[in-house]
C-alpha cells in the first residue's frame, strides 16, 4: 500500500493514535530486532566464557553505518565465533 494510498483512509486523529499505541506497544522491524537480539544475547551469554555479557543491543543492526561497506567472510566468522565465546590466539579465533 503506497503513503498516498494510507493518507487517504487514515485522518490525522486515527493517525495520532496509532503513534500514541506505537509508543506503548511497539511494533514492526525495530520491535522484531530487539526481540531477535534478546534471543542472541541469551544464547550468547550461555555459551560465553564467564565475565562477557553480551545485550541485545550487541546484536542488533546498526543502519547507520551500513554504507561503509562490505564485510569480508573471515570477519563475520570471526565475529560469529566471538559472540559463541571464542577466544582469540595469534589473531585467529579458536
């Protein structure tokens, strides 16, 4: 459905409302990561060596810097075995 579409059906005061219901119970892409993040965070901090807690926040994506470009293959395994508790010995994750 296009914006056009929504402005024509939705007035201003059902669309305050629905910013209002938004801010008490959020919803959408945003609410599903934090979600998903909780998930990793748990199994994260299960499967961690003690003294790493990770958050939600740690695995959440982050929009902002996403057009500084592509992540190279050895550096997402080495942050997924990071996060699964790894630990790193001669630069390399064991």
């Amino acid at each position: 459905m296009s914006v056009d579409n929504v402005m024509s059906k939705v007035n201003s005061a059902q669309f305050s409302e629905w910013k209002a219901y938004a801010r008490i119970e959020p919803f959408g892409e945003e609410r599903a990561d934090l979600r998903a993040g909780i998930i990793a965070a748990t199994i994260a901090n299960v499967m961690s060596a003690k003294g790493k807690n990770y958050t939600a926040g740690d695995f959440m994506p982050d929009f902002v810097g996403a057009t500084r470009g592509k992540q190279s293959v050895a550096d997402m395994q080495r942050r997924v075995m990071l996060a699964a508790g790894g630990i790193i010995k001669n630069g390399k994750v064991s």
